[in-house]
C-alpha cells in the first residue's frame, strides 16, 4: 500500500492517551504498566500500527476496534509493525485502540506510530471518560494470570488487564482509568520477604522497574483512589505497628498529591488475616484524620464455585464479580453513575 505522504500521524494531535507514557524518547512514547493504551479516530480500510519491544520482550496488547478486539497481538523483539483491514469499512469513522494488557515485568513497548493508506485521514482524539479512577495494587490488581486455570505456570499471554476489576468497573461507570499496580507487590513486604522496593518506594516512577524515571503527578488526578495491597504482605510476618504507620505515611503522600480525592482502601478477594486486622486499624487512624477515606473489603473468592485462574490468582470470573461490587460501592460513595 502506499502511503500519504499529506497525511502523517501527529502524536500530540491525532490520539488520546491513557496512562503513564514515558515521552522523553522523540520517536514517541513508552508504555510500561499495564493498562496503558492509546486511541486514534480515523477514516480509512486499513491501518498499520507501529510498535516494538523496548525492555524485555513478552509483552501483549489488544486491538480494539469500534469496541471490539479485533486481534490480541505479542510484541517480541520481531515485532515492527501490523496492519489491521477494517471490515466494511464504507467511509465512517472508526475508533482503533491499543490497549497494553500485561505489566512492566513483562515487558516495555515503544509506540513508533499509526500510518493510512491512500484515501485515509486522522480525525480528532476520540473523547476522554467523564470520571477519574486509580487502582493502586498487586498482581490482582494487573489481571495476571486471570485468563489461564489453576496449576498452569503463570505466562504473559494470559495476563489481560483489560478484563481485571477495576478496568471492568471503569468501563461500566465511565471512568478512565490509571491501573498503577505490580505483581508480588506489598505495602510493607513484597511476595519473596522483600521490605525493600515495596509500593511507596515504585509508586512515582513512569516505569516500576526503573527507579530513575519519574511521574509527574501533575498531568493526571484522579476523582478516587482505590488502594488494594496487603496481599503479598501477609506472606510474611509483618508487625502490625509497622505496617499502620507505613499505610498512614503512604496515605499521607496520596492526600498531598490528590487533595480532594475520594480514597478507598480495600483487600481481596482473599481475605487473610493478620492483614485484614492491620488494614482495619490502619483506617481508623487514617480516617480520623482524613474524612475523604473509605473502607470495605471485597468478597471472598468462592474458588469451590469459581475456580481459579494461573498460581492462585482470581480468574476472569471472579474478576467479574469484583467489577460488580465496586460498581456497587463508587455508585454509593462517589455518585458515580453507570453507562447507558
């Protein structure tokens, strides 16, 4: 095919982006955490996607067009490009969404750009959500292994955030959402005894796993908070003095950098004890002093009924149901209401 060459893809002009995009590269941005994703509206029978692996080389994206996946797509160290063929195409304008499944552990992608055949064009971004959520959490949170079953080794291609709680939730209440979450992760201990490098530490980095990049914090802020860690740090023997005061300085920061923000601290679908008690304590002093803090504790994963997905995460089901309590609780708390 060839291409325009009065046509070409403006970054900054012709796509709506979610998430946290590292720029500083000219070619264009990087994507680490999971749940990133980048929107173009356009006119045209094809597009071409250009995108390739940065950092490690298993990452994997979805293909939304018009609201559906049109292809689940793995970005190796082979990956340049990918042209998509729009089903009768006619000359409306369709909506292409790169949707970043996995995390950073997985793997960072670099998008180089879209590209029209002859007769295509560029429209304006499609629009933003009407609300703003953040998940702050663990590997729960990201959706791995949600797409896999129990005893399966835990691989990318089965990580799909975009069927996780919280982008399930986001979708129905029309919320955009930033999904700032890590596997293993803990508050005060990750999943391996590590009481280094926990959430506090990786929360204002662009990419979790590179200590040297930063978020600014002040591009993107969020209407609610959702907190939901503790799982990797029941592991572990945590004294529950040392966990509150860490929940209450991390609390803290949130309350700095979002001030008006609806804050939820939750836990589940597993809920563990010790850290149930040490999360409950940690709300009552938080709350104390800071009325915009909420709590409430997921159900309990029925795996009997449900299963579970790869090494003892929730599955897509159960995934669902959460979506459906949190809905539940942000139509309460925040008067969020659900998409018509």
């Amino acid at each position: 095919m060839e291409y325009r060459r009065d046509n070409q893809f403006e970054f900054r002009n012709h796509a709506r982006y979610v998430g946290r995009l590292d720029w500083r590269d000219s070619n264009g941005p990087l994507l680490s955490w999971a749940g990133g994703s980048i929107a173009v509206r356009f006119r045209g029978q094809a597009i071409t996607l250009r995108m390739i692996a940065k950092e490690r080389e298993d990452s994997w994206v979805d293909l939304i067009v018009d609201g559906e996946v049109h292809r689940t797509l793995h970005i190796d160290a082979l990956h340049e490009s990918t042209t998509l063929v729009i089903p009768q195409a006619g000359n409306e304008p369709h909506i292409l969404e790169v949707y970043k499944r996995t995390e950073a552990m997985f793997g960072t992608v670099q998008f180089l750009g879209f590209e029209l055949p002859e007769g295509g064009r560029f429209m304006t971004p499609p629009p933003r959500r009407e609300h703003r959520l953040e998940i702050i959490g663990d590997s729960i949170s990201a959706g791995s292994g949600n797409e896999g079953k129990d005893g399966d080794p835990n691989i990318a291609a089965h990580e799909n955030n975009r069927l996780a709680y919280g982008t399930l939730a986001a979708e129905a209440l029309n919320a955009e959402l930033h999904t700032t979450a890590v596997s293993g992760i803990g508050l005060a201990v990750n999943y391996g005894d590590e009481r280094v490098n926990t959430m506090p530490e990786q929360y204002g980095r662009l990419n979790p796993l590179d200590p040297e990049t930063k978020w600014d914090f002040g591009q993107w802020i969020p209407e609610v908070v959702l907190i939901n860690l503790g799982t990797n740090d029941n592991n572990y023997a945590v004294d529950r003095d040392e966990f509150v005061a860490k929940y209450k300085r991390f609390a803290g920061e949130l309350r700095t950098r979002y001030p008006d923000a609806l804050v939820f601290m939750t836990l589940g679908p597993f809920i563990l004890s010790p850290v149930k008690e040490h999360i409950l304590a940690s709300y009552e002093e938080i709350r104390a002093a800071d009325p915009k803090v909420r709590c409430f504790l997921f159900d309990p994963a029925d795996v009997e009924r449900d299963s579970l997905g790869e090494t003892g995460h929730p599955n897509v089901i159960t995934h669902r149901l959460m979506a459906e309590q949190l809905i539940r609780v942000l139509q309460r708390d925040a008067g969020w209401q659900q998409r018509e």
